[in-house]
C-alpha cells in the first residue's frame, strides 16, 4: 500500500533519527536478523550487542549452531535471561537444516513454523531481511499504536491485540519496509517510551489522540496488577578437597531450563541429611551466606548460598552426566544460571 501519514512521519523520523549501524544491520542476512531478533525479545539493545557479536563470532552461520551443543548455545547466551529462547534458537536451526538444506527460510507460514518464533517476530525478519511488507507488533508498537489511535484495554486481552494488528498492517507500507520496521521500534524505544515519552518533539502529536486528550500516561492501558509470589530455596555450594563445586543440569522445561546449577532445596531441608541421602557425602562445615532475591517475569525468588566443605566425595557423581565438578579456575564452556555466576563469582575471591 502507499505510506500514509502515520508510517510517512515513521521514515521521515528515522532517516534522520534513527539508529543505524547496528550488529544485525550490517552484512544483514535473515540468519543475523533472525537471532538478534529472538535476543531482542525483553531485552534492550543496548544489553544485546555485545551478546550478539559474541554469538556470531562462535555461530557465524545457521548450521554451525545447529551442530552446536546446547551448553555451548546456552553458555553463550549466559547473563541475557528468557532461556527457552536460546533452546528454541537452537532447535530452529536444526530443523532449518533439517527441512530447509540450512537456508532460512522466507515464506512467511515457514518462518512461524520454527521454534520461538511468533507472528511479529516472523514478520520482523521477513521486513528487515527479505523487504516483504509484513508488520510487527512488539511493545514498542503496541504502544505506539495504542497511543496514537486511542485504543483503550490491555494489549495482552485478544480483542484489543487484534484491534492493534489492524493497524499495524494498514500503517506498514509497502516499500521501504525494513526502514520502516526499524523505525517504528526506534521510535518506541528512544521517543514514544513507556514513561517520560518527548511529546513535544514527537511528528505524529498532532494526530495522535493521547496526545490531543492529555492520556498519554494512561495508555496503553496496563495489566491488571497482582501481587507477586515469592518463592524460597537453599542453594548447595559443594566443594571438594580440589576446590571444585558441584553443579546439576536443570530439567529443559522450567526456570533456567537446560542451565547448570547448585543443587537446590528447601529451607527447612537438613541438609547434611540431605547429602548423605542423595550423595553419601560426609560434610566438615557448613557456612552459609546472606540470602539475596533473583526475581523472574512473574515471581520473586530468595535464595540462601549454603557453602558445605565435603570429604571423600569418591567419583560417583561423575557417572551421571547430569552432575558435574566444575572447576572455578579453569572454568569450561557451560551455560550457568545468573544467580549461579554471581555466587561463583564471589566463591572466587574469598
């Protein structure tokens, strides 16, 4: 379709304030564009840079990560959060492979087959990567679009999103649409934002009807508030006589999903009892540490670091390829939960 004003003054913007340069723009391919897209998912641009080159430096191409293992994906993707991404990532890029001869594929209904990735996050690939004319509503749009249109309700309940959809698809234009797309994200990240937006400096505030009714605070409109649950659990810091700790591989599905961990249990667990139960080991001391709080999308999490010198641990827990010794001076490439780097991190300079 032609550009209509709203997408007009989104170019126009863009040409002038718009971020250029980045990682994924530049030797812009659909597999870069793809993978900083999925990292970009709740998370900054500026948090994703350096976590982008870095993957690119080890994953250059789709089957390169397909033959990747998962800890070394998820080693990489340590510190960025929101895991199921990178295990999506790298089953994407295996059935790409698999089903595509390790091209990506460019037919929309394809691109939403693969693992992680939803309508706007295939649309966004296929714009920025391919030029297809394809809209996106990621936050940044929504609240873009709910404000300038006056949507009123929550994102989240299905009718307003596909009242948001609508527009979205009748302001994409039908050229210089990977502009576009970038675009209307900068513009929601940088100017439109979710609080302090620059109003005065906005080219649409004359259209906009949050603007003109003075609701610009009020919309979009945001989720029901719920009270978030916390969530508590001693963490086992077990160390050999070699000074090495022992690490588990959590489950795929759940919190860090995939990750290597410290064993976890609950607060009012005998842990002593609980190693001799589970290990056979014998504990010489136990200290533990100040309980600090990782908190998750929707629940706090307390943790208390239990730090537990053992004795004659043998070599049993080498058979299960789940458990692990990890050394923390020559650490290997695993993926760690964050909670797990930062008391790893601490363990190393006492």
């Amino acid at each position: 379709m032609a550009n209509d004003y709203f997408s007009q003054q989104i170019l126009d913007w863009y040409q002038v304030h718009g971020r250029r340069g980045l990682p994924w723009q530049v030797n812009r391919s659909p597999y870069r564009v793809w993978v900083s897209e999925i990292m970009l998912q709740q998370t900054q641009v500026v948090t994703v840079i350096p976590y982008f080159e870095r993957f690119m430096a080890s994953f250059p191409d789709i089957e390169i990560l397909a033959d990747a293992s998962e800890d070394e994906v998820l080693h990489h993707w340590s510190g960025l959060g929101y895991y199921a991404r990178a295990r999506n990532l790298h089953r994407a890029a295996q059935q790409v492979c698999e089903q595509h001869q390790g091209v990506f594929p460019q037919v929309f209904d394809e691109v939403l087959a693969l693992p992680g990735i939803g309508r706007s996050t295939a649309g966004a690939i296929l714009a920025q990567a391919c030029y297809q004319p394809y809209a996106i509503l990621d936050g940044n749009v929504k609240r873009i679009l709910a404000r300038y249109h006056g949507v009123e309700g929550w994102p989240g309940k299905t009718s307003v999103q596909q009242q948001l959809w609508d527009y979205a698809e009748q302001h994409t234009p039908g050229e210089q649409v990977a502009d576009y797309t970038q675009g209307i994200m900068d513009f929601g990240a940088t100017l439109c934002t979710c609080s302090k937006p620059d109003c005065e400096n906005c080219p649409l505030q004359s259209e906009c009807v949050a603007c003109k009714q003075g609701r610009v605070a009020d919309l979009p409109t945001p989720k029901p508030r719920k009270k978030m649950p916390v969530k508590s659990a001693r963490m086992l810091i077990l160390l050999n006589d070699k000074n090495q700790v022992l690490l588990e591989k959590r489950p795929s599905a759940g919190i860090w999903g995939g990750l290597w961990s410290f064993p976890e249990v609950d607060m009012d667990e005998d842990v002593m009892a609980y190693c001799q139960q589970q290990w056979q080991f014998s504990v010489e001391a136990v200290k533990e540490g100040a309980l600090f709080r990782h908190t998750f999308s929707h629940y706090h999490f307390d943790i208390l670091p239990c730090q537990m010198k053992i004795k004659d641990p043998g070599q049993c827990v080498m058979e299960d390829e789940r458990i692990v010794w990890y050394n923390t001076s020559q650490p290997d490439q695993r993926g760690l939960a964050a909670p797990v780097k930062t008391l790893l991190s601490r363990l190393s300079e006492e």
